[in-house]
C-alpha cells in the first residue's frame, strides 16, 4: 500500500494551478475506476480529497472578495 505525506500534500496543492488540480482529480478518478482494488486506490483517493478540498478553498475565496 501506498502512503501519502498529509502535511507535505496539503502544502503542495496550493502551488498547483487551478488546471493542474483538475487533471490530478480527472486522473486519479481514471486509475482509481481501472483498479479500485489497486494498492494505490487509497493514495488516489487522498489525492483527489486534497485537490477538491483545494478548489473549493479557491472558490469560497474568490466569493468573499467580491462581496
């Protein structure tokens, strides 16, 4: 099984673009669909977790600044 480095990967999605998230979410969704028995689902997972999260941290701020 692989493990994901919580800290390191939260601190990482921030400098990712906003299209690069959305390719990481479309890509880990495809491997996780191929083998969602796979040894890696559960690190795909996370991954689609902190990218989403990420976006969605994104919009709730982009929203507060054009109240």
């Amino acid at each position: 099984m692989t493990h994901i480095d919580h800290a390191r990967y939260a601190a990482e999605v921030k400098k990712k673009t906003t299209a690069q998230l959305r390719y990481t979410i479309a890509d880990a969704t495809q491997a996780i669909e191929a083998m969602p028995n796979g040894h890696k689902a559960g690190y795909y997972a996370d991954e689609i977790n902190y990218c989403a999260s990420e976006l969605h941290r994104r919009n709730q701020t982009t929203q507060r600044k054009q109240r």
